[in-house]
C-alpha cells in the first residue's frame, strides 16, 4: 500500500508528483498545449501533467534519480549516468536536445517545492532501495517524446520512473498521479519493464 512518506526510515523509496514545468513558462505552456491537443483527439477534458522524480534512501545516503535536460542543473557532482536524445535521434547531437539520467547522491530535485500529492512512500526496505540504485545505469536511453520500442506510448521521464519502481519488483497497482492528472510516458515504462522480467 502506498502511504505518505515519514522521514524515519534509514531505507525507504519515495516518489515525488510535479507539475509539468514547474518554475518555467515554457515547458509548462507547451505541455499545456500538447494536452489540449491529446485530449481534443481522445475526446475528454484536458488534465494536469504531472513529472516524476525519486528519492531513495540507503543507509545514511539520501539520493536523487531524475531524468532531465542536460541544461537545467549545473552541478558537475549530479550523478549523471546515461544521455539520451530528445525528439528525434539526429537532434541529440545538440546539448539543446539531449536529456540526462541523474542518480545524484544528496541531490536535489529541481521545484521540489511545488510537488502535489507527495511524497509517497513506495518501500522502506533495504533491498528495495539497493535494487533501484543499481538499476539506473541499466535504463535504455530511447528518444524522449517517441516510441521507438513500440509500447504504445511516448518514452520521457516517466518512464524512467515507472521502470525503476516496476523492475525493482515494488507494487504500482494503486501508484497514481494526482487526482485529475495524467503522467504520460509512464505506461511506456511498465510495458518496457513487463518485456524485460
């Protein structure tokens, strides 16, 4: 059962819900555009879009794991592990379009102060936390906003996520994003860690 996080436990996985560009105009504006046009085409009300980060403990260490530009966080001790392209695979030649895979020891997770509904307290266990730290490295740097693996949805952030939590066996049947939100690319990551167990 997901409950809300308490900060007691040495060993604990928590998942962090923020509102697609928080602190930025830009992505938010054109997130807000890219819903609108999703929902016209499916035929339902426009929802909130939700990006998702991680922070896991493990033993005295507090870490980060995050997807994001590779522009947006200057810190040279980020923990970056894998760079991926962003819209199509010629465009991340580019530092404009290629986005990074974070697992930052005692890191920071960028608006963290506009989070909603979180965090969430997934797992407050060893091996839980252990298992998601080291599948990071593992995570398959598709381009962000397409589906090159064919699951049906667009690869990005939340797709980071949601393999990690799914790979790292924790349970997600009742993980969802806020109420009245929508965390595209998440299925893309069940449908890519389903594939892989």
């Amino acid at each position: 059962m997901v409950e809300r996080a308490e900060r007691t436990s040495r060993n604990s996985v928590d998942l962090y819900w923020l509102p697609l560009g928080a602190g930025g105009h830009f992505v938010r504006l054109n997130g807000r555009a890219f819903e609108a046009l999703v929902a016209h085409r499916e035929r339902r009300r426009a929802c909130d879009l939700y990006h998702s980060a991680l922070e896991v403990r493990l033993d005295a260490d507090r870490w980060v794991i995050e997807m994001g530009p590779v522009w947006n966080t200057a810190d040279a001790g980020r923990g970056v592990v894998a760079v991926g392209p962003v819209g199509h695979p010629w465009l991340g030649r580019t530092r404009a379009f290629r986005y990074e895979v974070r697992r930052w020891r005692e890191g920071r997770i960028p608006d963290l102060a506009e989070a909603v509904d979180s965090p969430r307290r997934l797992s407050a266990d060893h091996a839980h936390a252990a298992r998601v730290l080291e599948l990071v490295a593992q995570f398959r740097t598709a381009t962000w906003g397409r589906d090159e693996q064919g699951t049906g949805e667009m690869w990005n952030s939340n797709s980071l996520t949601s393999w990690l939590l799914s790979r790292s066996g924790h349970d997600l049947s009742t993980v969802t994003p806020p109420r009245g939100g929508r965390a595209p690319g998440w299925t893309a990551g069940l449908v890519a860690a389903s594939r892989e167990r």
